[in-house]
C-alpha cells in the first residue's frame, strides 16, 4: 500500500485495548474527508490490560511495537509520534458549577465567557488524579433561563456548570510511558469513549440526544450528548471478556473459545438452533468438548444483560435517559455479536444501531477499517484532525524484510528491528477515573425457538512445504481438525 503523503501530513492514532492494540495512520483530504492510510491490530498477551489499564508495560509495548513497524514497513516511513486513548475504570466524571461577573455595561462579552473558562482551567484535580476534559453543559445569565449562546444578552452574572472528566494519574502516566518505551513521543491522549463517539456519530444524533455504547474486551465506554454536549461519561467494568470467561466454564480451551464465540455466538438464546452442536477438541484426542448453540447464546445473552443494565444505569445518571432522540449507538469488537440490537431493543425499548466509523472518512477508509472495532483507534485520529495536529513522520528507507517477517492483519507476527528514539512532547488534557464497580450477576437462562446460523469460513494461513515428520505430525493432529464441519470448531 503506497502513499505519496509527505513528511508531516500524517496523523497516528493508538487505541490501546484490553484485547489487542490498533494503529492507524490517516491524512486529511482536500475535501475535508480523513483517509486512513493504513492500519494494524495486534493481540495483546497475557495480562498485559486488565479492563483497559496497562498492568504489564513490556508486554503492551510489544505490541504498540509490532503493529507501528508492521505499518512502517509497508509504508516506508518512520513513525515517533503519535496520540492515544485512555480508557478504564478509574475514568469519571463530575460536575462543577462556576460564576463569573460581567467585566463591564451590563453585558455580556466574549472575554467573560473566556474567563470563565480560565476560572475552571485552574481548578485544581483531587490528588492522584488528572483532568482529562472539562465540558460546559450551558450557560446561565442573572440565574435565569439556560443559553447556549450568552454573548451578548443583558445580565450581570454568567454561571455555568461544568462536566470534569478525571482520570487516575498512574493509570494515565503509563499509557505515556508505554508509548515511549518503543521510541514514540505520546503528543496527547483522548478519553476513548468521547474518541468512538466522533467517529460513528452524525451532528443530528449529537443535538437530538444519543448515547454511544462502546464495548470493549474489558470495560463498556458510555457517552451521551445532548445538544451536541457531552453530557455524561461513564465506564463500566465488565465487556466481552465476562462471556469468554463463562463460556470457558463448560471445559472449552481458552484457545477456541473467542473464534467459538464469535463463529458461532449469538445474544439472543431464542434465536439459537436448540438441536444444533458445537464440538471443539479438547485437551487429549479423546476428550473433545460439545456445547449446544443454544446453551451458548444464553450464556451470551445472560452476560450481555447485565451490561446492559448497567450501561442504562450509566445512562441514568446523566439525566438525559428520557433526551434520547436518536436512541443508542453499540459500538466496539463486542458489538458485532449477532443480534446483540434485538435483545437491546427488546430489553429497553430503545431504538438501537451498531455503527463503525462513518462520518468524517472516504469510503475507502470504510472499505480498510469500517468496522466497529476500529471505532476508537478512527475517532482518535478524527479528534486530532479536528484539532489541526498532525504527527512526526519521516521517509525511511525500507525496512528489511527480515524486519517485518511474519507480520499480518491481526496482528500476529512477530516482529525484530529497533525502534528510533522519540524525542520529548507536551501531552494535551489527559483524563479520567472510573467510580464503576459491580459484581458480575449471575447468568439467567431464556427457553425459545431456533434459528440457523451461518458458519464464517477462516481465512488460509500460508505455510512452507511440509516434510516428512511434519506429515506424520499433521496427519496424526487432523484425525481431530477433519471432522469439523458446520458444526464444530
């Protein structure tokens, strides 16, 4: 994938995931359009994320290594900037009211309106924390009627309140640290839920009212507008992950339970096929494991409830639940489960979409990373843009193939070479802290009629020519992996 952008056009955005690490490098067109460039997903070992935090470095830094270089190879450039996405349980958000007095006549001016804001700027954050954004939801003149437009109307006194996004202070630091590690100079973090939101949302769904539901591996980001305000931001810890670990509980190697997940998954157990069987090998040859479709979209279904009540909860406390004209948005690699809509729908009453990014790209962005999984790592890039900031990268000479051997989509290569030292940058408003907490309910089990699904074949992996021990051995494995069919993983 060639691309005659030149040094300093570029912009990179890096979603740091519980699950995987997305890099994507974009421009912004003459026609005001972002062009994705390209972009690379790599999986994120062991514990290296625990509901959106970095708990390991080296190992989340390996992986911000492997898809940077895999994009630097095919590109021919050198990357060492670059902006992130917090996300994670330690993010919240409050509110804070705030006056100022009009400076002169009665009237009020736009320098009152900016000190207002210069007031807020300087509030300090509670110890350990860091202020990642600071919202004005309107504007008040003399306490009377709310306005968004107050310069200009005939009052004394300008209030406003204020929605203060907070973060923890470590948590935010190591995303920096992380980043750094490889050599890329972090130029500043965006809150991820505000960041998927950018990206999937049109201006009338920000005025008519709208919540964007962004489900991750480890936490569900929550953000409402109103108005076109960012009325409330909310995390709850629990995603995708609190069904791997159910489905794991029937005996089913953590390795096929993901692809058995979204193969074969669905959320709705009376949409599941009662008669239809999942067979998976199991840990010896003669010990595979079986579960039924149906069982398996009622442990979904059963987990995706009670995220669901939880997002209404979060909903809830923005006091816009009964605002939202334009229902719902499901977002994030946990949105793409089979008839997750319905059962929210069915469960809420609400009007629901499931939306990847849309709005501010070309149509062959679409076709590169259209998908709701990309939603955080595109709306990081669109806030950059929006902003004016673009990134530091230079023409390289071409990076050895040895460099970036074994590389692919999914981020599964592995990846040798050093990285350039980044050099020093100013961070933008960093944010959050999440005040979320809640235990995991226990799972409800819903009787229904059936409904066929389609089996997604997997793409080939391409191999050397085997030998002849590598024959023996892989006949001796398919004695397993020749039996799947339609209804075996």
């Amino acid at each position: 994938m060639e691309s005659k952008v030149e040094n300093g056009d570029y912009i990179v955005a890096i979603d740091l995931g519980t699950n995987t690490v997305v890099t994507v490098v974009g421009t912004k067109g003459e026609d005001g359009k972002i062009k994705i460039l390209d972009r690379e997903v790599s999986a994120v070992q062991g514990m290296g994320m625990i509901r959106g935090e970095i708990k390991n470095i080296e190992l989340v830094s390996r992986s911000i290594k492997a898809t940077v270089e895999a994009i630097e190879q095919r590109q021919n450039i050198r990357i060492t900037e670059a902006y992130a996405g917090v996300s994670g349980q330690h993010v919240r958000s409050v509110k804070h009211p705030y006056h100022v007095f009009a400076s002169r006549g009665g009237e009020i001016r736009q320098e009152d309106v900016q000190r207002l804001h210069d007031s807020m700027r300087n509030v300090p954050a509670p110890e350990g924390e860091k202020i990642l954004q600071i919202i004005p939801q309107s504007y008040v003149v003399d306490d009377e009627e709310e306005t968004d437009s107050p310069v200009g109307t005939f009052g004394t006194k300008l209030a406003s309140t204020f929605n203060i996004v907070l973060g923890d202070s470590t948590a935010i630091s190591r995303v920096e640290m992380a980043l750094k590690r490889v050599g890329i100079a972090p130029l500043g973090l965006y809150l991820n839920a505000v960041a998927s939101a950018e990206a999937v949302l049109s201006e009338d769904e920000k005025e008519e009212g709208v919540a964007v539901v962004d489900i991750g591996g480890g936490t569900t980001d929550v953000v409402v507008f109103q108005k076109k305000i960012v009325r409330h931001v909310g995390i709850v810890p629990m995603g995708g992950n609190v069904i791997n670990k159910d489905i794991r509980s029937y005996g089913i190697l953590e390795k096929h339970v993901e692809s058995l997940k979204t193969r074969y998954g669905g959320a709705m157990r009376d949409k599941a096929q009662p008669d239809k069987y999942i067979t998976t090998p199991g840990l010896s040859a003669k010990a595979p494991k079986e579960i039924s479709c149906q069982n398996l979209a009622a442990i979904i279904e059963a987990r995706m409830l009670d995220i669901i009540d939880f997002v209404m909860e979060e909903i809830k406390k923005s006091g816009y639940g009964d605002k939202l004209g334009a229902g719902v948005v499901l977002t994030g690699g946990g949105a793409q489960l089979r008839d997750l809509d319905a059962l929210f729908k069915n469960y809420t009453g609400i009007d629901v979409r499931i939306a990847g990014p849309e709005v501010p790209f070309t149509e062959e962005s679409l076709e590169l990373a259209g998908t709701p999984d990309m939603s955080t790592a595109a709306g990081i890039l669109a806030k950059a843009v929006a902003e004016g900031k673009t990134s530091k990268v230079q023409r390289a000479r071409p990076v050895s193939s040895a460099a970036g051997a074994g590389a692919d989509s999914s981020g599964a290569g592995t990846y040798s070479g050093g990285r350039p030292a980044g050099g020093p940058a100013k961070i933008n408003d960093l944010y959050r802290r999440g005040a979320a907490a809640g235990a995991v309910r226990s799972e409800s089990e819903r009787d229904g009629a059936a409904d066929d699904y389609a089996d997604t074949p997997e793409e080939p992996v391409r191999r050397r020519k085997p030998g002849f021990f590598s024959k023996l051995k892989e006949k001796v494995s398919n004695m397993f992996d020749e039996v799947i069919d339609d209804n075996e993983i």
